[in-house]
C-alpha cells in the first residue's frame, strides 16, 4: 500500500508540475502572440500612411496632369 501512496503522489506532483508548466508556457505564447500582433499593427500603420503619402502624390499629380491637358487646348 505504501508504495501505490508514493506512486500516486508522485504522479500527482508530476501531474501538478505540469499542469504549471503549460500554463507559463500558453502565457509566454500568448505574449509572444500578443507582441507579434502589435508588431504587425504597427506596420500596418506604417503601411497605411505610406499609402495615403502615395495616394496624395498621384493626386497632385493626375491634377498637374489635366492643368497641362487644359493649357494644351
């Protein structure tokens, strides 16, 4: 009987210990998720203006362009 007692708080503990460990782990992963997801956000961001940046200079120059189209007729 004593040694089902240590075998059974012995899996106990082991059970208990990685229980803990697979919950550190699924935090650090859902940090290292959270700070890949902010990363990406950010790029996005940046992105995003790069884009309105582009949009703005095709505008003017689609404008420059009928000011020359007008001025030629």
């Amino acid at each position: 009987m004593h040694d089902f007692s240590s075998i059974l708080n012995a899996l106990i503990s082991f059970a208990t210990g990685y229980f803990v460990f697979r919950l550190k782990s699924d935090k650090n992963s859902h940090n290292f998720l959270k700070d890949d997801l902010n990363r990406a956000d950010k790029e996005l961001y940046q992105k995003s203006k790069e884009i309105e940046r582009l949009n703005n200079k095709i505008r003017r120059l689609n404008d420059e362009i009928d000011k020359l189209k007008r001025g030629e007729q």
